[in-house]
C-alpha cells in the first residue's frame, strides 16, 4: 500500500479561503483577503512544482478542499486549476451560494469531474444556529446549475445532531437530500470540537442532547440504504447498482485514505503521508499560517511544517482503525500484529465483526452494529 | 534523675484544638528544639499525620523545665487506635486536657478524658486559641471543671499559636501532677507503649519504666511474647534519638532491640531483664489486637503485584496491627486481604501505600472476621465473603459492646440508628443532668462501613464514641452474590443480616448500574442468594460510539483518541469482557448514605 515515495497517486490541495467562518468549524481557514488568493495559488503552484517528484504519473485523484475553494478569485482558481495534474477523478468543494453558471462552467474547464457541496442541512433556523450563509433554496439551485453544465457525480454534506434538530428535521433534511438525487452523501455528527465558537456556545446543549441523538446515525443508515444507496464507509453513502449506471461513485481520494494509500496535501494545514520504501512513512503537516506559507515558497524554500515520523505498528493501527470503516473487508495479514486475538473473538461472538474469506485470504468487516460502534470496537480490538 | 524530678504527661484534645501546637511551643520555649529548626507540628513526623492534623503513632519526647524531666507521650487520637492510647495514658501520670475556647468541649475530648480518668491520671485542664476573636475562656473553662469537677480558676488559658501562657502549663504539670513512685530495687520492669522500625538497627520499643533499672547491653524479654533479646542502645527522644547508659524507674525512653519483626513486640506488653531478679508478673493491661476488619486490596495494574507486596512488607514493619494475606480474586486477580484494626486504620494504610509507595490501588468493601462451623465441628474464622459456604447454616460474627457518650436530647436519635444497625441496648445512665452514656451491644459489621460517620452527623458532632470487642455471637446471615454479565463478580460478594439482603442488594444492582459504563451490548446486574436472584437491573448498549469525519488531516488526531480510549479500558477490570471501573468496586460503601436521601 505504502509507497516509496515516488509514485502517491493521490494529491489533495488547500484552499484556506471563506466568505465567513462558521462557528463549529475547525478547518484552516481565511476570511475574505481577495487580494492575497492570487499569491497564495502561485505559492501553493510552487509548492506542487518541489513535490512533483513524489507523484506518480498519471496520479488517480485529485481533492481540492478548504475552506470554500469556490470563494477564491475566479481568476486565481482557474489558474490553479489549469496547472493541476490530470486524474480520473478531480473532486472541488463548494459552498451552495458560490455555484454560478460562470463558476460551474469553470469547474468545467478546469477539469472537475465530481463536486461536493455543503448543504449541511434544509432547516433554515438550524442553518443558523450553523451560521451558514446559503438558504435550502441555494443548495436546490446549486445541483440544478451543475446539472445543467453536466456534471454526473454530485455529493451533498449534511450534518445531525445540530442543537435543537427534531427527529422530524433530519427526517426532512433526508428526504430533501433524496429529491435532488445526488451520487453521493456524506453524513456527519456535528462534533464539538474543542476551541470552537460553536463548542463553547453550545457545548453544555450537545452534551444534554446526545444521548437522544444516539438514534439519529442508526435513521440515518436506515433511510438512505433503503433509498438505494450503499454505505460504504461510516459516514459516506453513495448510489450503487443500476441506479449508479454501473458507475463505482465512492469518493475514491478518500478511499485512498482508508484504504491506506499514501497521499501528497499542497497548501496551509494540508497533511501528507508519503512511505519511506521500508514499510515506515513520514506525515507532514503544514502549518496552519497562510503569510509564513507564501513567504517561504517565494524565497524557495520548504513552508514550515510539523514532521511525524511512523512506524511500521503505527501504521498498522490506523490501516486496521481506517480499514474498519469501510464496508469492504480488510485482509486480516495487514492488520494481524495490531489485534488483540481474545478481544476478536469477543467481538465476533457479540456480533460486533465477522470473519470471511476475500482475496484468498482471511478477512474481517464490522456487522451493522459494529460499524455504529466502530470506535469502540477498534479500541478493545488493539492490543494493549 | 530522681522520680521526684521527673513528670510523665500526654496531651489530650479534639481534633484541631492545638494539640500538635502545643507541643511544639513545650519544645521550643523549654529550648529542645532551636527556633530555627521549629517545623510546624514537629511530633506528627509522617505527611499523612500532618495533613490530617491527627497523630497515628505515639513518640515521646524528653524535656527539661526548671530542674525537672518532663516527658512528654503523644497519643493517637481516634477510635480505632483506642487500645494505643489507652497503654500511652499507662505510660503516665497526667495528661494535659486541650479545649478550644471558642468550641468548647467536644465528642472525641470526652473519650479520651474518661479514658484518662479511667487510668487514674491527674488531669490538667487547659483552653487554648484564647487570642481568637469568638474565643471564650471563662465559658470553656466552666464547661471543663462542671464535667472534670475543680475550680474554673485553675485552668490554664493559653494561645499555643502564639505561645501566651505556655510557660503555665509547663508549671502546672509539675506542680499537680504526680512523680512516679516505682521501686528502683525491684526487678526490672517496662511498659512497651509504642514501637517503630529502623530500616538499619531494628525495631525500636518506646518504653516507660516502672521498676528497677535497664542498662545498655543488658538481655531482655518481653513477658506475654517471650521474645528475646539484647538492648542495644537505651537512650530518650529530644526529639532525635539521645543515648544513655540505663533508664530506670520512673523514666520515659526507648530501647534499639536489633528485632527484624516489629510483630516480636508488642505494644502493651511487659519488657523485664533475662538476667538476675527477673520480674515474675506482667504489669496488667495487655492486649493481644487482632484485626476484626479486613478488605482485599488489589494493584489496579496487575503487573504492579510484586510492588504490593513489597509495599505491605515494609509497612508491616511499622504497623504490627496490620495483618495480610495473599488473595485471588477472579474479578481483580492477585493481591492481598488485609486485617485493620478499623476503618481510619484501613484508610491510612491505603494512602500510605498510595502515597508513600506511589501504587494505584483498588480497595474491595471492608468486611469483618467470621466464624463459621466446619463439618468436622471445627470453628474457622474466615475473613472474606467470597470464601463463604452459600449456606451458612452456623456462622458467628463479632460483637461490640459500644460506649456513647451523648448530649440528653440526641438519645433518641441514637437509640434509632443503633436499631437500625441491630443493636441491643444494654443501659443507660446520665453522667450529668446534660449528658447520657449509652451502651449497646452492636455486630461490628455494622459498625464497619459509615456508623461513626452517622453517628456523628445525626448528633451535630457531639457523640463520642468506643467500643470494645465483646466476642462472637451467632447471626441469621446469609452471602450475597453480585453477577455482571452473567457472571459472579468475586470481589462484591457481602455476607449480610437475612432481614437487610433485599434491600441491599437492590440498592447495590441499583447503585451498580450508575457506576459501570454502557458498553457494546446490553449487561444484566443480578444480586444473587445462592442460585436464586433478588434485584436485577440492566445497563442498556451504547447505540452509537464512532467519529463521522476521518480523512487524510484527521488521522493522527484519530489515532491519538483510539489509543486513550484504549488505555481508559486498561484502568477497568474486565470481568466477563464487561469493563468494570475501579470505583464500582465501592459501591457497597455508598449505600447507607443513599437510602437516606
């Protein structure tokens, strides 16, 4: 899986730049500053130029997330656009209120295959407990105008367990999100991650709340899976046999996350994983500081980063961790020496994994209900 | 130094009315510590004493006040410690009785006063913290000669903080109270009031001399243990270690003996010389303690078992009270059931092994000693509930014959907790028109878990409380069983009166339920009377426990809260793969305290 640092075939690129930062998240990212994206795409070019040798050639995936990548200057986002390697799937988040005719058809030239969208919810008054600036109507006519520029694989995010969401809303937001037909959803808990706005405004509510919000993920699973779509990873769905047209739409750079592939980030916070030929790897991240960033590329040199080296168990830890989320079985040989045998056999006879056979070798999946335990399960599956 | 120079005293007090400070002014003003070397409350020399404000072990110390040798034994101050304190007042001729002025007399004053009476010591009253704005010294005062009888004039009143009228205490103990009058041309014989260890020269005995002579070098015995041996240096606390060639009747000092095991000797027993006019009688009082509580005391990490017993080893060389065994339990797997002499003791004993030894402990719900009936027509004591036959046809658990001291108007309430804790109520008599002594007869059992703290709490603090062991009796008990997840959970099985086991055991399933998290599938919680059950609870699986979001930048994060997942599941206990922590482990403490609410 890991590779020798010559041949990462999946690249992800940061645009730190938002029209406004909403008050749960945590990504880096900048507010406003239309004067700088120029400059920070010519850094960020720059800094793809000194990585290119880790690439492979054709690389398969391109990610391209922020901040709203869509919010960058027209001009500086075409740009960097144009200069990205060519993959089969070339993915650009969006906010709903940016996608124009002029940006889908952007995106379009650009090479964008596959566009994912932050709908996060349809009730307005939970949009604004978010802080999003898009209504439902925007995320209703940002699918119809990239329809209209033919794009076929469109995914939505959406969020639960948003302070004051009513079983009834997210019964809503799900059937909203069915109309429009996407390729792909992402659903995710809305976390309150320490340090955030949103978390020291409405920390005490989620912690009352969650234990009645412990159903929402099983509904969640429920409707979408019985509206044809397949639950590939924990918190991913995508549509599949003759609805799909035959077309595999997983979000396969992530997948190559889970999977356990190596990847290249370019630009502020973006994290590299890149093997070292050995069966050891190095993650770098890049600090999260944009001018530190764009003046060390001008000048030549390397944008300060954090350096973590891992080891070969490391990596055994997070390929079981990540391999566990996916509905697709794991090859137990890759994950073996991480895995507590009794605690396996515990949680086999719980109904938590089963073991099959796939690839000619032994395998391991969770059940149904271990997928909505997967953390807990993972952590008694480790050896001590 | 002759007798009629020498004054053997103790200090008596409450907790915190300035027992410890006023020690420290006696060693200061009569110059046996510099001031420079003055530590706050010198004679508490553990942590553990210091931080409590109470004093654990006894120490005497020696000084000098205008010609005259006064010694001074502390005492340990609580109920469990009753016993060492009764051979610490034996020790003397008087004893310095503290009363706050502002708080006047209190529940723990009076056992320790009576006990001193008891001993026929000369009491020297004494009101201290005088320079406290609520202070009243004439009230105080009052209060201690209408139950000690004497004249309000002659208590001392001090401030021991700030040294006001120190000197006058000193004065007092010489003057009231008595020189020993023992035979110097008798065979020899010492009371063993304390003992501690050495780690280079052995256990060493705090003595007081009745009769005759002991010399350095000389072959001694104790009389009730036999144990033999040479007194390697005789010498006094001032307050470090001052040898000298003999102490003889009438004096306070200690003795090195060379002894490996602080078990050889024990405290109130009777030392005498080997050689020449050995004494042919003990002097009276000696006791031989056994623990009556016991609890298992297990290393949270099991790899930690060999530091345990290190741990218990190196106590038990300064605690000849504390009594250990290897114990399994299937639940929390090797370590040790241990005997205390009560609960403080216990909980002292646990925080210096925690403290001192820096080993994470879990402590199983006290029990006490019982006996119960072989086959064979053997009695065997058994000091764990789990060793318990299920059917316990003819078991017999210990009785105390307790002792409370308490103002008129709270009998009533203590008649009722002592009906609620099985008691039989002996009699009743009124010391004065405001206070009443009460005894009862009590299981000890109960007594073990919180009744002093009930006791104390449903009086405002004034109860004082003794007790003494009264021997066995025989109980309708029956053991209950805990089962988690189907399975027997070793470590909370309690032996229990037939007439309390429902209750208890709802509330202990109950209480249960609360303390073991959810886990990934659902988890019964059965009290249990042999095969049949009676409470049941349930605590309900998790329906969800994963993150949503995880790409490329989360990874490390992910990692990182996995594997401190990973270590919080290595602090439970896993019995029957349901994670169990620690703290369910005391449930059975809290019980009593629920129920009233």
């Amino acid at each position: 899986m890991s590779t020798d640092g010559t041949n990462v075939r999946h690249l992800y690129v940061h645009l730190p730049f938002c029209a406004h930062r909403c008050g749960y998240c945590d990504f880096v990212t900048v507010v406003g500053r239309s004067d700088h994206h120029g400059a920070y795409v010519d850094a960020l070019l720059l800094e793809l130029d000194r990585e290119r040798g880790v690439l492979a050639d054709p690389i398969a995936t391109v990610f391209v997330g922020g901040g709203t990548p869509t919010f960058t200057e027209p001009e500086a986002l075409r740009r960097l656009l144009g200069a990205l390697p060519p993959a089969a799937e070339v993915t650009v988040e969006a906010n709903p209120e940016t996608v124009t005719p002029e940006l889908a058809a952007l995106l379009r030239e650009g090479g964008v295959t596959r566009v994912s969208l932050g709908a996060q919810t349809f009730a307005p008054r939970l949009l604004e407990v978010l802080e999003r600036v898009a209504g439902p109507d925007d995320v209703r006519r940002a699918v119809h105008t990239l329809r209209d520029a033919s794009f076929d694989n469109i995914s939505l995010d959406l969020v639960y367990g948003i302070p004051g969401q009513e079983p009834s809303d997210l019964a809503h937001d799900l059937a909203e999100a069915l109309a429009l037909a996407p390729e792909h959803l992402s659903l995710y808990e809305l976390e309150a991650k320490p340090g955030t706005r949103f978390t020291h405004a409405w920390g005490d509510e989620l912690v009352r709340q969650s234990e009645a919000m412990e159903g929402y993920f099983e509904r969640v699973v429920e409707t979408l899976t019985a509206a044809g779509y397949r639950w590939y990873e924990t918190a991913n769905f995508c549509l599949e046999g003759s609805a799909a047209g035959g077309r595999d739409f997983r979000a396969h750079h992530n997948l190559g996350y889970w999977q356990g592939h190596d990847y290249l980030g370019v630009g502020v916070g973006a994290v590299s994983t890149i093997g070292r030929g050995d069966g050891t790897a190095v993650r770098r991240r890049n600090l999260p500081a944009v001018f530190r960033y764009v003046a060390a590329l001008s000048v030549g040199a390397d944008p300060p980063r954090e350096i973590e080296p891992l080891e070969v168990a490391t990596l055994r830890e997070e390929r079981l961790m990540l391999g566990l989320r996916l509905d697709e079985p794991l090859p137990l040989r890759a994950v073996e020496e991480a895995i507590d045998g009794e605690a396996l056999e515990r949680l086999v006879e719980r109904g938590l994994i089963e073991r099959l056979r796939a690839d000619g070798g032994e395998a391991l999946r969770l059940t149904n209900r271990g997928r909505f335990l997967g953390d807990a399960v993972t952590a008694d599956l480790l050896v001590a | 130094m002759d007798q009629g120079h020498i004054r053997n005293f103790s200090i008596i007090a409450h907790i915190d009315h300035g027992k410890s400070t006023l020690a420290d002014r006696i060693l200061q003003l009569t110059d046996t510590v510099a001031d420079r070397d003055m530590r706050e409350q010198l004679l508490d020399s553990m942590d553990l004493e210091r931080e409590r404000g109470i004093t654990i072990k006894a120490q005497a110390v020696r000084v000098a006040w205008k010609g005259y040798q006064l010694n001074l034994i502390d005492t340990p101050g609580h109920v469990d410690f009753t016993y060492e304190v009764s051979r610490s007042l034996q020790a003397c001729e008087g004893a310095v009785l503290v009363v706050d002025a502002a708080q006047g007399i209190e529940a723990q004053t009076l056992a320790n006063a009576y006990l001193a009476i008891e001993n026929e010591l000369e009491i020297v009253p004494v009101v201290n913290k005088i320079d406290l704005p609520s202070a009243d010294p004439d009230g105080a005062a009052l209060e201690v000669t209408q139950l000690l009888g004497g004249d309000p004039a002659d208590v001392v009143r001090i401030s021991a903080k700030t040294g006001i009228n120190v000197d006058q205490v000193l004065d007092a103990i010489v003057e009231r109270i008595a020189a020993p009058e023992g035979d110097l041309e008798a065979p020899a014989r010492a009371l063993i009031f304390d003992s501690s260890y050495d780690q280079y020269r052995g256990v060493i005995a705090f003595i007081r001399v009745v009769d005759g002579r002991f010399e350095t070098g000389s072959a001694l015995r104790a009389m009730a243990l036999g144990t033999q041996f040479d007194a390697e240096e005789l010498g006094f606390m001032s307050p470090s270690r001052v040898p000298v060639k003999e102490l003889v009747a009438g004096e306070v000092g200690y003795v090195i003996t060379g002894l490996k095991d602080v078990s050889a000797l024990r405290v109130g027993d009777t030392l005498t010389t080997r050689k020449g006019a050995a004494a042919k009688e003990p002097l009276p009082g000696y006791k031989d303690v056994k623990p009556m509580v016991f609890a298992g005391l297990f290393p949270s990490d099991s790899d930690e078992y060999p530091e345990l017993r290190d741990a218990l080893e190196r106590l038990k060389l300064n605690d000849a009270a504390l009594f250990y065994e290897p114990e399994t339990s299937r639940a929390l797997g090797f370590g040790f059931r241990c005997g205390f002499l009560g609960l403080l003791h216990m909980e002292i004993v646990r925080e210096r092994l925690e403290r001192e030894f820096d080993l994470d402990l879990i402590v199983t719900a006290p029990n006490v000693a019982y006996r119960v009936l072989e086959r064979n027509g053997d009695w065997r004591e058994v000091h764990n509930p789990s060793e318990m036959p299920a059917e316990l046809e003819e078991v017999e658990e210990p009785y105390i014959r307790a002792s409370i001291i308490v103002p008129k108007e709270y009998v009533g309430t203590v008649m009722e907790l002592n009906n609620e804790r099985r008691g039989n109520f002996d009699q009743l008599e009124y010391l004065s028109p405001e206070r009443v002594h009460l005894t009862y007869d009590l299981p000890l059992a109960e007594i073990v878990l919180d009744y002093y703290d009930q006791l104390k709490s449903r009086t405002r603090g004034y109860a004082s409380f003794d007790y003494d062991l009264s021997g066995f009796q025989a109980g309708k008990l029956v053991r209950v069983d805990v089962l988690v997840g189907g399975e027997p959970v070793d470590a909370l099985s309690l032996i229990i009166h037939r007439e309390f086991a429902y209750d208890r055991g709802r509330l202990l399933v109950e209480k249960l339920r609360e303390e073991i998290p959810r886990q990934m599938f659902d988890v019964p919680i059965q009290a249990a009377i042999g095969s049949r059950v009676i409470a049941r609870e349930t605590v309900k699986a998790r329906r969800k426990d994963v993150l949503a979001k995880c790409y490329g930048g989360d990874i490390s994060r992910k990692r990182k809260l996995l594997e401190k997942q990973k270590k919080g599941k290595k602090r439970m206990k896993q019995v029957g793969g349901v994670e169990v922590p620690q703290e369910a482990f005391l449930a059975v403490l809290n019980l009593d305290g629920d129920k009233k609410k």
